[in-house]
C-alpha cells in the first residue's frame, strides 16, 4: 500500500511540474514598445538588428569578407564546396566592437567577434587596459556572384539594410555581375553601399590606383557614387577593422516599425530531424527569414501564407497554414521575442515535409489573419534598363545589347519579396504589363518586383515595375 501511494505521490508531482512548465510557457511575454530600439543592450546583445548583403562578381572575395569579420564560412552546401562558390544564400552573425579607451588608436580600436560572445570583452591590445563593447550585432546575406544564380541574389535584396559590393582588385573593373548586382540593389532602392576593394595584396601600389579611378568612374551616376572604397585583403584580415569601423559610423541605424502587425519574408526552410528519429522525438519544421516590421513571440500563433496550393482543373485552391512559434533563435542564441532587422530561425509545429528542402522559400510569417493578399495575376508599372548587363554585345552593335521592350506572351521570371517565379505576360499596354504568375505569391499593392528575361539560356535582369493590382486567390485556412 505504501509503495503505491509513493508511486501515486511521485505522478503527481511530476503532472504538477508539468502543468507549472507548461503555464510559463503559455505566459504571454510583455514588450514596451514604446521603449524598444534597435540598439537596446538587451536586443543586441542576442539578436542582430541590421542586414548586410555581400554583392558582385563571382570570386572576388564574399563569402571571404563574410569570414573575416564573423569567422563563419557561409559556403556549406556539398556542391558548393566541392565547386568553391556560393550557390545558395549564405548567412553569418557577427558583433561589433569598440574598445572604451580613448587612447586606444582607430582603427584598430574596432573589433568584430562571431555573435555568440558576451557583451564586453577585455581589449586584445597590449598596454591598453580598456574594454570591448557591443556596438552593433548584424547579419550577412551572402549573395552568389555566379551569373546564372542572378534571380537568387536578387532574392536577397529583400531582407538587406546595406550592401559591400566587393570589386577584385586584380581583375579590370567593371566585370558583369558587378554591374548586374549593383543595377538589382539600385531597384531595390538600397542606399547604403560600402564598396570594398578586395585581393590588393595580389596587386602593386600603382596598379591599386589605378584600378581605384576605375571603380570610381563604374560608380558614377549610381546609386553608389560618393560611398566609401576601402582597400582591403579579405583573405589575409587586413583593413577589416576599418570596415568594422565603417558599419558603425556610415551605416545608419534603419528606422523600425515594432507596433505594425508583424510580417516575415521566409529565404529559408527544412526539416531538422535526423533520419530514423522516432515518431514521438519529430520536431517541427524551421523557417528562416528577415522580420520587416513588428514582433514575433515565444508561443505566438501564425499563419504562413500562401501555405499549400492545389490546382485541380485549372481551379487554384491556397490553404494557409495555422501553427504556433515553439523557438525562436539567432544563430545559436535563443529568444523569447525577436525584433525586425537580421536573420532569425523559427521552430514551428508544422509537418517537417511541408518545410524540407527550401519549400516555405518566398512565403510570408506574421498573425493570423493580418498578411496581404495572396495574387495569381499581378498588374505592373514597368521600366526597363536601356541595355543588357553582363551580357557581351554582338558584332557590329552600338557597343551594347538593347533591351526590347515587352511582348504578349513572353514568358519572364520575376522577383516578388523574396519569391522567384516564372509568369507569361498577358497584355501589354503602355508602360502597364499584365503578368498571369506560375506561382502564387504573398504580396502587395505599392511592392517592387525584378523582371528577368531568358536571354542565351540565362535569366537577365531587364528592369523593374511596382504593383498596381491584380488578381487575388481565395484563402482557406487549414492548422498543422
């Protein structure tokens, strides 16, 4: 009898520590809004708050810089590895850092750490004395440089706040996906572009000269005429801290709306359950991605839009998905709520098929019934460039190959956020193109889009048009 009533005891303890866990887990988390800012000791010191994509041609030192300053080598992928190159979005956390003695001279005064080290550190300097402290907390988009991986860079124009567009010293300047990189983020409206003249170790003092005049008449009538130019060697660390020293004084702190309801663009997903777990250990499916605007919480219930999509008889059915925020991380650092500005992880409770392998790519986060429309059909006002970048002009040409202007039928790919999608053009009038989509996206009226034209079996940025209005699919719901 009394080992029963042990037993029966020890149960109820255990239900009871349950219920206890389960309550603080439920606790609403409370966040003044009216105080928090992007630099806020507490935020920073997990999160990162400003985006930084690294641009330009193929090979002149990204995912290099990235390494430098965060100590993370984004390329990770087995075909990225076994071909060198980026193919895929890369991402890295890094902290900056300034050391406190004024005596301390700059640039060297300007450290940067991988994310995961604590807000102050003693300064590295001998006979300094001072301390290391936490001045910004960003997050790298790692851009491929390939040119037929040009529809993926522009994807990531979506989640950035500022650019490095990295220009080789030891090549000719301009190559071709540095002006087709630089076009992408100047209709994408970025303005903040630190230019970083990378491989100067490669090069004599003379020809760097030179090759700096170059960049400067590249950069001229640009969106990034007057940025800085900073000579560095990526791969050997030098310069790096005066890059560190400019993200904190050129880079300007984004303005941030927290009250909005909150809306996430997703640039990654996959399953993170091993192969033969059991079915009692499966984890929902992760979503990774750059909060634009408001908070998303610990046990927060979300909807992810457009969710799964059907098309039986040419009738489109969209099923939003219902789940609940089971995690929430920044690289390795947990969160109890996370903020708009760099890159955060989400733990969902949704079937781990729906997230593996890119699948939520292009789709939105944010409160149940609160995201945009989700369109078949878009109507857009177009621009498109005078000439063709990064393609070699032909034979007896003016010098460069003239963009045609749009045609009923063509069939284009477009950027929405960060969704790739191949649409035909319905109609044509003006400078109002009509675009029937092959994927259904999550969008605006008022948003940017990319248009690419398949051009010597590659997809070539053209130009860009914003939303007018469009064709909008019903929405069901259904929970996972």
């Amino acid at each position: 009898m009394s080992e029963t009533k042990t037993e029966q005891q020890t149960t109820e303890k255990t239900e009871n520590k349950k219920k206890e866990v389960q309550e603080e887990e439920n606790k609403e988390i409370q966040i003044d809004l009216d105080k928090i800012h992007p630099l806020l000791p507490e935020i920073i010191e997990k999160q990162a708050t400003i985006n930084i994509g690294t641009i330009g041609h193929v090979s002149h030192g990204k995912t290099t810089v990235v390494k430098a300053i965060s100590g993370v080598h984004t390329i990770k992928f087995r075909k990225e590895l076994i071909r060198n190159i980026t193919i895929k979005l890369g991402y890295a956390n890094a902290k900056i850092y300034c050391c406190d003695n004024k005596e301390c001279p700059r640039p060297g005064c300007y450290k940067s750490f991988g994310s995961g080290t604590p807000p102050t550190v003693p300064c590295p300097r001998k006979d300094c004395g001072g301390t290391l402290r936490l001045m910004r907390h960003i997050s790298f988009t790692d851009c491929p440089g390939h040119d037929v991986l040009m529809s993926t860079m522009i994807n990531g124009t979506a989640v950035m706040d500022a650019a490095f567009l990295l220009i080789a010293a030891n090549e000719p300047c301009p190559q071709s996906q540095s002006q087709e990189h630089l076009a992408a983020v100047e209709i994408m409206k970025l303005k903040n572009i630190i230019v970083l003249q990378n491989k100067m170790d490669l090069i004599k003092k003379s020809a760097g000269i030179e090759h700096y005049e170059q960049i400067k008449k590249f950069l001229k009538n640009t969106t990034a005429e007057g940025s800085p130019i900073i000579p560095i060697s990526a791969i050997k660390g030098h310069n790096i801290d005066v890059v560190n020293e400019y993200i904190v004084k050129k880079i300007p702190i984004p303005r941030r709306n927290f009250k909005s309801p909150p809306r996430l663009v997703v640039i990654r997903s996959f399953d993170i359950n091993k192969p033969g777990c059991r079915i009692a250990q499966l984890k929902g499916g992760v979503a990774g991605g750059a909060l634009l605007q408001g908070i998303l919480k610990l046990n927060q219930e979300i909807e992810i839009r457009p969710g799964i999509v059907t098309n039986r008889g040419g009738k489109i059915k969209c099923l939003a998905i219902r789940s609940r925020i089971v995690s929430l991380r920044a690289e390795q650092n947990e969160l109890k709520y996370a903020v708009p500005g760099g890159l955060i992880g989400i733990g969902t409770t949704i079937d781990p098929t729906l997230c593996r392998g890119d699948r939520l790519v292009g789709k939105v986060i944010g409160n149940p019934n609160s995201l945009p429309d989700v369109y078949c059909e878009i109507e857009i006002n177009y621009l498109l460039l005078s000439r063709l970048l990064g393609v070699k002009a032909s034979e007896g040409s003016k010098g460069f190959t003239e963009v045609e202007n749009l045609k009923r039928g063509e069939k284009l790919m477009v950027n929405v956020g960060s969704t790739s999608t191949a649409g035909s053009i319905i109609s044509v009038k003006n400078d109002l193109a009509k675009i029937g989509l092959d994927t259904l996206v999550c969008t605006m009226v008022g948003e940017r889009v990319a248009i690419n034209r398949r051009i010597k079996k590659h997809w070539r940025l053209i130009g860009w048009g914003r939303i007018t209005r469009g064709q909008k699919v019903r929405i069901t719901k259904l929970r996972k």
